[in-house]
C-alpha cells in the first residue's frame, strides 16, 4: 500500500469513527434525557432489589447525559472516555437482565424475544465505546509496547 493510500484509508477510518463516536454521544444524550421526561418508563429496568428507584433513573441519566458531553467535548481525554463508558454499559447491564427476567415491558420491549435481543445488543454498545473512541486500539499498542522482549 502507498503512503497516499495509507493516509487516504487512516483519514477515512478516523472519520467513521467520530461519527460513529458522535453517534453514541447522541443516544447517549437523548436517553439522558429521557430518564427526566419518561421517568416512568425506566422502572422497568431498575431491578426490584435495588433501593430508591427514582433516584438511580435520575442518577443514571445525569451520568448519560455527562458520558455523551464527554464523548464530544474531552477530546485530550477520548480513550479514558472511552473506558468510561464501556464500563457504565457494563453496570446497568444488571437492569436489562432484570427487565428480561421479570418479564416486563417498556421501549417497545414487549416480549422475551425482544428483551433478550436488548441483551445481546449490549456486549455491542461495549464495544462500539471501545473502539470509536480509540480505547481498544491505545490499549493494545500499548500492551504491544511492553510486551517485547528486552535485552
């Protein structure tokens, strides 16, 4: 590959990956939101043994809407961004389960087929935060980096 096709195939992936990052940032928000403005709806994921409800809805959309600034405005800080919020999918991964197991319906998640595709779309979100943002790709040059041999 030349060098001209090589920038032409980095530039392009480094456009694909700000949408995509810009994307994430944008469900991430209106779901924050959303927490305040349909409330109710977000029951349904809050699993029945965790304490005060309206409080982790409230909290978990302020820490939404606070990720999605994040993905767009701390540039200098995008792969520990990025970590940031594979981590948070990965903590109320809980709530989604719960929704699956107590069978009950909110976002149009009205049977256990719907549910369980949720489930399956979330190790997706982990992802998608991992790599738009650079994290997987910082984490595994820098693994690569001290993982020679040295003498």
């Amino acid at each position: 590959m030349t060098e001209t096709a090589l920038d032409e195939t980095v530039a392009r992936d480094s456009v694909v990956r700000t949408l995509a990052r810009w994307l994430l940032a944008v469900g991430l928000g209106f779901a924050g939101i959303n927490h305040f403005t349909n409330a109710t709806a977000f029951n349904a994921q809050v699993p029945p043994w965790m304490p005060w409800p309206e409080a982790v809805i409230a909290v978990s959309g302020v820490i939404e809407v606070a990720l999605a600034l994040a993905l767009v405005l701390l540039t200098r800080f995008r792969t520990q961004v990025g970590w940031v919020v594979a981590a948070f999918f990965v903590v109320i991964f809980p709530g989604n389960i719960s929704q699956f197991v107590t069978q009950t319906s909110a976002f149009g998640l009205d049977s256990d087929l719907a549910r369980g595709i949720r489930l399956l779309f979330q190790p997706v979100l982990v992802v998608w935060a991992l790599w738009c943002t650079g994290a997987w790709q910082s984490w595994r040059r820098h693994r690569a980096q001290h993982s020679r041999p040295t003498g």
